[in-house]
C-alpha cells in the first residue's frame, strides 16, 4: 500500500473523485435505472486508474507502433460490428455492455502521437506530412462513423502537442495553409444535420420546436436554476425531459438547474484545478515524452470540456461530447481515467 501511493499527487486523485461523485449523483438524479450501469464504469474506473499509475510510463514508447495499430485495428471494427444508432456507427456491443472504441482510442493515441513527435520530429516539410498522416488516419475514421466531435478532440490536442514538441515557425504558417485548405472540404463532408447544426448555432431562435430546440432547452435548464438551483431531483426540464440528453450531452445543464450557479461554478473550479494540476506535473516532469503526454491530455479534457459547457451555453455549436466524469458512458469514463492514471505516474517519477 506505501508503495501504491508513493509520490502520488494527491491534487489529481481528490478532484477526479469529486468529479466522479458528482457526476454518479447527477446521474441518480436524472436517470436512477442508468445509476448502477454507471457505478460499475466508475468502480472499473477507478481500477484503471490505478493500474496505469503504477505502469512505469517510459515503456510506452517502445510500444508506440502497437498502441497506433491498435487504435486503427479498433476504429475499423466500429464499421464492421458496430451497431447503427440513429444513423451513426460508434458502439460495439459485447454481451450486455456496450463500448465506444473512439473513445477508448484516445490515451493510447496521445501515447502514440508524444511518441512518434519525438522520434520523428517536425523539422522539416517531409515530417510535417508524415507526423501530420499519422494523425488523419485515425481522425478519419472517427470522423466517418461519423463522430465529429472526438474527430475534432483528437485533432486539437495533436496540434497542441505539435506546437509543444517545438514547430519551426515557417511550419506553422503551412499547417494554417493546411487548416484553411480542409475547412472547405470539411464543411462540404459534414452530414445535413452536421451542418443544420452550425447553422442553428448561429440563428438558434430561428427554429426553435426543430434544430434550435436542443440548445434552447438547454439554456433555458441553465438559466432555471439561478443561484442555488432546485435541488436534486427537482429539475422540471430534466424530469418531464424537456431536456433532450440529459445524462451525457447536456448533462451540465441538468447540473446547472439542479445545483444552480453555485454548483456549476463548483464544477468548474474542480475542473480548473485538475487541469491545474496537469500542467503542474507537465512542467515538473524532466523527459520530453512525459512532458507532451500531459500537455495532450490535458488538450484532450480542456477541449471536452470547453466545448461540452459551452454549446449548453449556446456559445458553441452542438457536436455530441461528452463532459469528462459527469456524462453518463463507460468509454469516455475509463478512457478519462486511463489518461489521468498516465498522468499520475508522470507524477510520481
């Protein structure tokens, strides 16, 4: 037991079982029959992350090839076993448990990305392309199941950690050459409801029993609350489900009319403080490899989080991801806490 908790940041453990708690509450509250379902994920969770705690975590270069494999291997499983679930191919169902592979995919990319920046580094024009394929491939296939948002996650905290393994600059303007190039045909890629979506972002009111009544109900759930919210199991958009996604895209907004401002704020802070934490460790850490593993994993939760809040504010468009330890979902659950449990043995050397 010395040994298990040696050196461990004791920052990172307390706020992923605040966050843990109150999302298992949440999720009581809104939905009790998905409680159980959800306690097992968070149990399991927790086993993970204490497992990856203690895995010696300058392995994982060595292993970056079959980590990347892997995670191609899983995506491509997705379309030939995936079940169809309102016109997308995300889960594979094992059993009585279901999983989403491009959420689990995404320690072990960041693991595999940290890995190939260092022994490839983006010099020049050539391991630009060639950093930059390793990463298309997989957000391609995230992209076509189709899965926009971790597509985007998986791209943003890449980019992130590209920057921080250290791009010449005359390399930045050619990825923003890149970016400007794909926007287009991403736009020209994305499904009607993708791109009815960005368009009822921007004019939300100007159908609001259609594509605007998501964020609409949404922010009304938000605003309901007020100060100090309903309380638990008193939230009237939520329960006569007004609310559509209650207990995983907009979870945030049940937590906000249940809780109000001063539990909302409180989960930001907890998540200020987690992400605090990471870039402690990043910035205390003495290998490179460990270095651009936190800064990736701390992309990956800030954009989760970032954009989940924000499209239940109405200040992004709705792209379906899920708020890290809170939304309902055993993939994104175990794949939060693998990468935090990465993170902790960072920690500890």
């Amino acid at each position: 037991m010395k040994k298990l908790f040696s050196n461990f940041d004791w920052g990172i453990l307390a706020s992923l079982l605040i966050l843990l708690i109150l999302g298992l509450a949440m999720i009581r509250s809104v939905i009790p029959s998905f409680f159980p379902h959800q306690l097992i994920y968070a149990l399991l969770g927790l086993v993970v992350f204490f497992l990856f705690s203690q895995i010696d975590y300058r392995i994982f270069p060595r292993l970056k090839n079959v980590f990347y494999f892997a995670c191609l291997v899983g995506l491509v499983l997705t379309f030939i076993f995936g079940a169809v679930t309102r016109g997308s191919i995300r889960w594979i169902q094992i059993g009585g448990f279901t999983f989403q592979p491009s959420e689990l995919v995404k320690p072990f990319l960041i693991l595999s990305f940290a890995s190939f920046l260092l022994s490839r580094p983006i010099t020049n024009y050539q391991s630009l392309i060639t950093n930059f394929s390793l990463l298309i491939l997989p957000a391609f296939l995230i992209f076509g199941q189709p899965d926009l948002g971790s597509s985007l996650v998986v791209v943003l905290f890449w980019l992130g950690m590209a920057f921080a393994a250290g791009v010449p600059w005359r390399l930045v303007g050619v990825v923003g050459i890149l970016t400007a190039i794909f926007l287009p045909i991403g736009w020209l890629s994305l499904h009607s409801y993708q791109k009815i979506r960005v368009l009822t972002f921007l004019r939300p009111f100007s159908d609001p029993l259609g594509a605007g009544y998501n964020m609409i109900q949404a922010m009304i759930a938000v605003g309901s609350g007020q100060v100090f919210g309903r309380r638990l199991g008193w939230g009237t958009q939520s329960h006569l489900r007004f609310l559509p996604e209650r207990h995983t895209d907009f979870i945030f907004a049940s937590l906000s009319e249940e809780l109000g401002f001063l539990g909302a704020l409180f989960l930001i802070l907890t998540y200020a403080f987690l992400l605090w934490r990471i870039l402690r460790i990043a910035g205390k850490t003495k290998e490179k490899f460990g270095f651009l593993v936190c800064l990736g994993v701390f992309g990956m939760l800030f954009v989760q989080i970032f954009i989940n809040i924000g499209m239940n504010l109405g200040l992004v468009p709705i792209t379906g991801i899920t708020l890290p330890l809170i939304s309902y979902g055993g993939s994104s659950l175990v794949a939060t806490m693998i990468s935090l449990g990465i993170v902790e043995n960072i920690a500890r050397w």
